[in-house]
C-alpha cells in the first residue's frame, strides 16, 4: 500500500476545503505567528501548558533580523497555503505583499550590515574574514 497521500485528496477535501477558505482563514500577525510556528489560528494547537517564548532583541541588527525572520515566515506559510488553494486571491494578494516587504527588509539590511544570501547584490566583500565570528562576541 501506498503510504503517501495522493495530492487531489487534500485539494478535494471539503473540511480542507471549508478549514482553510480565507473567508474563515483566520492568521496571526507575522511576529506571533512566527513565535508559535504556526500563522494559522484554527490550526495551532497549543501542546499543553507549553506558552511560545518571547524572543526580545538586543540590538537593531537582531531586531532588523527577527523582523526579517518574521516576514519571510509568514510569507512561506501562505506559500504552503496557496499550494493546496491557489485559487484564493486575497491569500495571494497578502503573500505577493509580504514577499515585497521581505524583500524591502532584506535589502535595507544588506546595506547596512552585508549581505544575507550568496546572490546578494552587497556580496563584494568577504567580511567574515576580517570581522569576528558570532560566537566570539561580535559587538554591534
């Protein structure tokens, strides 16, 4: 027997269906929805007494991060979301929307502290050479 789930079971399932339709979809704000693990509030369900941890910045460079972290999550739960409902606009609307500030906060970033990613367009310099690793203690 085939243990992998056939991809039009989740598509044509009405309680998926009727879950996830954005009229009832329901999702956090990227910072919580990122703490939790989980943007969609009928879908999160809180293991016992287990209560997220506040993740608190030190720093602008962190806080710059985490909202990075933040967005770009969010932004790929909907992706997920529009896997199983590409038909949903205003899902794909918030999406392109988070994808676009994302990309705003990356760049921003980037000028300031150089680059995130390999294909970076502040990717001139090799600055990790020269500066200290985060686990000597870098100061910011």
């Amino acid at each position: 027997m085939n243990n992998y789930i056939e991809y039009d079971w989740y598509r044509n399932n009405n309680y998926l269906n009727n879950q996830y339709n954005s009229n009832s979809m329901s999702l956090d704000n990227p910072k919580d929805g990122f703490e939790k693990g989980n943007m969609f509030k009928n879908l999160y369900n809180q293991y016992k007494d287990y209560k997220p941890a506040k993740l608190i910045a030190t720093n602008d460079r962190e806080q710059k991060l985490y909202d990075i972290s933040a967005i770009c999550f969010a932004a790929h739960e909907l992706n997920l979301y529009l896997d199983l409902n590409p038909d949903d606009k205003s899902a794909f609307m918030l999406f392109m929307d988070y994808e676009k500030k994302a990309n705003r906060m990356i760049e921003e970033y980037e000028r300031m502290y150089g680059p995130l990613k390999v294909d970076s367009n502040e990717m001139n310099s090799f600055t990790w050479s020269t500066e200290k690793w985060p686990w000597e203690g870098r100061n910011v």
